[in-house]
C-alpha cells in the first residue's frame, strides 16, 4: 500500500468544491426562470427544461461517467468533466435562443456526470487507507451537497438582482479554470486499465433513465393518464429490460449485474434513492412556501434557508462521525431517515398565515438533522462495499441512484402537491394544502427508507465495513 498523500486535504477541498458545484448549478437558475423566459422566449410549459435538460443529461450518463473513471483514470476524467461543463456554462450563458440554452444545460450536465463518480473515486484513493480519515473525508464531501444547493437559491437570488441573469452560468468558468490546474498536481494518478466501453450499454442505460426521468417530470403537465406519459414510460422499461440483458451478456459489461450481490451495495443505494426522494422535495416545496405563500423575496429566501445548512454541515462534519463510531452505519442511516420524515410531518403542519419562526424554522432543523445523520453512513456503505478496481462504477452507482431518486421525488411530489390545490396561484389556503400535502408525501418516502434500511442493511464495524473493500 502507498503511503497517503501529504497534500489529500487540499485535494478534497477541490473534491468537495466539485459535489458542490454540480449541485449548486441544479438550483442556482429557479430564481433567473421568469428573466431566462423573458429574454429567450421560453413558453411556459417549456421553462421547467432549463432545469431538466441538465438533470436528466446528468442522472443518465453517472454510470457511464463511472465506468469511464474506471477505465481511463479517475484522474482524467474528473479534469475532463471540469472542461466539459466549462464549455456548458459559457453556451448557457450567451445563448441567444432557447435550443442554444437547452444545449448549454445538457452540456452541463455531461460535465456533471463525468466530475461526480470520478470525484468519489479519487476521494477513495486518498483515504481509502485510514478508516477515520475516511469518515471525516465523507462528512466533508457531503456536506458540499445541500451547501451546494442552499448557495445555489442564495447566490441565483443575489446575482439575478444585481447583475443578469447570464452570471449564474458564468461563475462556474473560473472556478472550472482553477479546478483544471489544480487536478494534476494535486490528484492521485491511476494507471488505464485494459477494457472495452460498452456502447450498447451506455445507449440502452443513458436512454432509459432519461425517458423515465423525462415521463415523470412531464407528467404533471400533460397528465399521468395521457398516452404520452404512459408511451414514455413503457419505453423507458423497454430500454431498461435491454440494458439488463446487454449487461448479462457481455463479458465487460458497463455495469455488472452480481455488483448488486456485494453485501450492503444494493440496500445502501435503495437508501440513497429514497433519501434524495425525500429531500429534494422537501427542500423545493418550502422554498416555494417562503416565496409564494409567506410572501419572502428572493434573497430573504434564500436567506432563510442558511439555518439549516449550517445544521446539516455541522451534522455530516462533527455529528454523523461520532455516530457512526458510536452505533455504526446502519442504525445511523435508520435514525436519521426516521428524524428526516418527523420534520417533513411537522413541516406539514404549515398554514396559510404561518411564520418563519414558528412554521418553518424548527421543523426544518429537525429534518435538516435527519437528512445529516442518514447521508454520509448510507454514501460510505455503498462507497466501501464495492472492490477498488470498480470504486468508479460504486460512485456512478450511487450518484445515479440519489439523482434519479431526487427527480422522481420532485416530480411525484409536484403532483400531489398540484392535485390538493398547489397550482391555484394567488389562493394561499389552497397552496399551502398542497405544499403540506407534498410535505406529507416525502415524509412517507423517508419513513419507507428508514424501514428498508432497518430491514436489509448489515451492521459490520466501521473499520471491517473498510478491510472488506479492499479484499
């Protein structure tokens, strides 16, 4: 084994500032919507693309950006991706036309997709060697996330105001400058392996999650029992069914099948899956509480919602690793889900002319520290559990399953919140049944994966959970 590298924690600062990045550029435009439609001519059932052109570019093509870490070095990859979401961000940015725009955000979410497994995986390279190290690396890198996407509401809010709407694209050009020059010098190379790039695969996967992602997210526009919705979907189980029969047949498959045999691999990421289906939610419905129903602008909203940023860092950095060394992984990912869905149920409690102090602050915290506890024990378990020659294709794996979980979640809990009253704009009692009706949907979804996780999840020490991923 080498010996750890002197410069591992300025390496997972810029590990970090990726998590955080590809998160903040999911949320950084919903305050720049009504500007970007102004300017480009986007209609209003087109808008909502500025956000799902780089979440489904993103969530489809994790596995393949995994896969890719894997076969040509995480190393590569990850400055690759920083320079592919440069070139994203600037055509975002000076697009005079909508297809331009769309084009930009797909290309975003390209570079978003190469950056996040092979972050995870370089992650893995440095610490890998010391289980402590490990967890503090963890809490860190996940608490770039929900930083990443409060920050994203906070600065969309600040920049939109203040400059034009264009710079919530453009930030991310100087910051992917420095990320590229530091990569090399600061990154632990891996040697390319021998293999194949399983294009049938790629296809069949990228294509799937994106019509699954793209029927759910349409589906409250169009209706969940229009032939549209259900053509879509049946695709996407079409694609997905292939997907699976090219993986069982090829003999370096994209994704191989008996992964999922790994103990805890499978049970960790249907944790993620629904801990992203319950978060994300969560996240976007108080928002829209705060603005549209208490009447908060942008950046007092965004302002409101720093308290509990502040929790879950401190949680995932000091609160999640005493935890786990306390009570291990699995009874911290269950307690954590289990307080996520008590401040989604008290959240649900909101009204028509609630406050911030009284609807909205402690509930929030409550939630806030659930999502704290269950995030990094849950990641960690699906991380570790994979062998290291496919740490890549454990960090697409898991990234796909809280990405794909976080727009299925939203999209679901859109149409609940719509059919209890959310849509009647300017009707605060029957927007606020709907936002609490959505609040109560996603706490069923944490309740759901704090039971799965008591059910299927092993409980091996921390230090055996790590010796065992290096066997």
């Amino acid at each position: 084994m080498s010996a750890p590298s002197p410069r591992r924690w300025t390496a997972l600062a810029l590990i970090a500032a990726a998590q955080f990045i590809v998160i903040m550029d999911t949320s950084i435009i919903g305050v720049a919507l009504p500007r970007i439609q102004e300017d480009l001519g986007f209609t209003q059932e087109s808008l909502s693309w500025v956000f799902n052109a780089y979440v489904v570019a993103f969530g489809g093509l994790l596995l393949l950006g995994g896969r890719l870490s894997d076969l040509f070095g995480a190393r590569r990859l990850f400055g690759a991706g920083w320079l592919i979401l440069l070139v994203g961000s600037l055509v975002a940015g000076v697009a005079p036309e909508v297809w331009v725009e769309l084009t930009g955000r797909a290309v975003q979410g390209v570079g978003a997709a190469l950056i996040a497994p092979s972050a995870l995986t370089l992650l893995m390279m440095l610490f890998g060697h010391d289980p402590k190290e490990l967890t503090k690396a963890l809490a860190l890198y996940g608490a770039a996330a929900p930083a990443g996407g409060t920050a994203g509401v906070f600065l969309g809010g600040v920049i939109t105001e203040y400059l034009s709407w264009p710079w919530v694209f453009y930030i991310n050009i100087p910051i992917a400058l420095v990320a590229l020059l530091a990569t090399g010098p600061l990154m632990p190379a891996a040697q390319a392996r021998r293999g194949s790039v399983d294009v049938a695969g790629a296809l069949t996967v990228t294509l799937g999650l994106g019509a699954a992602v793209y029927a759910v997210v349409r589906a409250p526009e169009i209706g969940w029992g229009s032939a549209q919705t259900w053509l879509v979907l049946a695709a996407a189980v079409v694609l997905l069914g292939a997907f699976v029969t090219v993986q069982a047949r090829r003999r370096e498959p994209l994704m191989r099948l008996s992964i999922f045999r790994t103990p805890n691999l499978a049970a960790a990421n249907v944790t993620q899956l629904l801990l992203g289906g319950a978060w994300i939610p969560m996240w976007f419905f108080l928002n829209l509480y705060l603005q549209q129903v208490l009447g908060y602008s942008a950046f007092p909203s965004g302002a409101a919602l720093l308290p509990m940023t502040v929790l879950i860092m401190i949680g995932m950095i000091v609160l999640a690793p005493r935890a786990i060394n306390r009570f291990g992984p699995k009874t911290t990912t269950v307690i954590g889900l289990a307080l996520l869905a008590a401040g989604m149920g008290w959240l649900s409690l909101i009204s028509p002319d609630g406050s911030f102090a009284a609807d909205v602050l402690p509930a929030s915290l409550v939630a806030a520290l659930g999502m704290s506890l269950a995030f990094i024990p849950s990641l960690g378990t699906a991380i570790s559990s994979a062998p290291p020659q496919e740490g890549g294709l454990a960090s697409g794996i898991v990234n796909t399953s809280y990405q794909v979980g976080s727009a299925l979640g939203l999209a679901a809990m859109t149409a609940v919140a719509a059919a209890n009253g959310a849509a009647q704009l300017g009707d605060l009692p029957a927007m606020t049944s709907g936002f609490s009706a959505a609040f109560v949907g996603a706490a069923g979804v944490a309740l759901v994966g704090a039971l799965l996780a008591a059910a299927t999840l092993r409980s091996p020490a921390p230090a055996d959970e790590v010796a065992a991923s290096r066997d």
